[in-house]
C-alpha cells in the first residue's frame, strides 16, 4: 500500500507498490494539480497521522499518466509514478503482484461474484478522512449487473450491507484479491462512484489486467516485481 501525499502530509490518493520503482494511482489524481516537485510518495504507512520509523518517504522522478485517460469519463483512469530511487523490500514494504493478462475474459467475468479487499484512508462516515489504514471486503459484480459503461472500469459493492465502500481520499488504492498462490493480486484501481456506501451504487475501479501491456512497457525495463 502506498499513500500519495503533497505539500508536507495532505493525503492526495493512494497507489499500489508494484515493483522496486513504480506505484500505480489512478489518473485523475492529476486533477487535483499538484506537480511531481511537490508531491511525495509514502511507504510502510498504517497510521498517518502518528510518526513511524518504519515508514519511507520518496520523492518522484516522474508521472506516467495513462495516455487513453478520458479525465471527462474516466476512461483508463490509471497512472504509474516513477519514484527517484529504488524501494529496498522488507517486513513492511513489498509490492502487490500484477494479475495474469487473459484477452478471452473480462476481469469481471473471471472474478465475478469473489470477495475483494480496497483499502485506504479516505473518508469514512463521519466525512473526514481516517488516520489509520482501513481495509473492506466487497463482492466484485457481473458485467451486465455494473451500472457504468465505460469498458476499463469494473464495479465492486456490497448487494446486502451499506457502508461497504472506498470514499473521496481512497483513490487510485489497490481492489486485490488472493490468487491461486494465496499471494494478493492487484485487479483493481479505485477509480469513482455514485455517493459513498450505498448499496444500491457500487464502485467503480479501473480494470489492472486490460492494460498490462501499458504497465510493462513503462515498468519493466529496470524494475524488481512480486516474486511468484
């Protein structure tokens, strides 16, 4: 898990720790205008408003911006940060392993109906965001039962219990789920929604393996990924 920060500690969105130089986000957190000097990436966090000696703070080298991101629909809402140095793996910090790219299903298809996990610290419901990490499982829907359109987002709800969520704060954080190695897989990107918690409106999160060729090519040119 990664924490996107700017300006000292204002929490700007999440991101996944994919390999030994690179964090997935979504796209849009762009929007909040922020530049590259001025953000900071943050690793090894649980609790962010309390100091932790476990924690790493890296600058960025550079942003990588999906270039079919439709900021209008967020249409592969996803972007890679660089960061300025290599990430050194321990107890605390280690990446999220990549999905299997398989062109004849939809992610959906493939996982629909299984439990996933997003995590996060944005807001909960009281409205303002949290100071420790928070984690929620959700039922990934079917294609036809997904009320957006737009064909690289996936939705992921809870049909029976309001409250089950991400929120304003949480974007650009992992939607993961246990592969066949009992490792967790990186499927998802939170990407938007209709209100927070309601039950009626699922998620919305940016589908990882439909742009996985995007994702190495940027990536894997000099970078250390889930050991599998």
């Amino acid at each position: 898990m990664a924490m996107v920060v700017a300006n000292g500690s204002n929490l700007v969105c999440g991101g996944s720790l994919i390999n030994d130089r690179y964090v997935l986000t979504a796209a849009h957190c762009l929007a909040l205008g922020f530049s590259q000097a001025e953000t900071k990436v943050v690793l090894g966090e649980h609790d962010r408003c309390t100091a932790d000696s476990r924690t790493v703070i890296l600058s960025v080298e550079k942003f990588y911006p999906h270039p079919q991101f439709q900021k209008n629909t967020n249409h592969a809402d996803a972007m890679l940060i660089r960061l300025n140095m290599r990430v050194t793996f321990n107890e605390f910090i280690r990446p999220i392993c990549l999905p299997k790219m398989i062109l004849q299903r939809s992610t959906a298809s493939r996982f629909a109906g299984k439990t996933a996990l997003t995590l996060g610290w944005g807001r909960a419901d009281h409205g303002v965001t949290v100071c420790s990490l928070r984690v929620v499982a959700l039922e990934i829907y079917e294609t036809q039962s997904c009320p957006t359109k737009i064909p690289t987002l996936l939705c992921a709800g809870s049909h029976s219990a309001a409250g089950r969520d991400a929120c304003q704060g949480d974007s650009g954080g992992p939607l993961q789920v246990r592969n066949d190695d009992r490792k967790f897989e990186l499927i998802g990107i939170v990407s938007n929604g209709i209100e927070c918690g309601n039950q009626d409106f699922p998620g919305f999160y940016t589908e990882v393996p439909r742009h996985l060729p995007w994702i190495l090519k940027v990536t894997s040119q000099d970078s250390m990924y889930c050991w599998r």
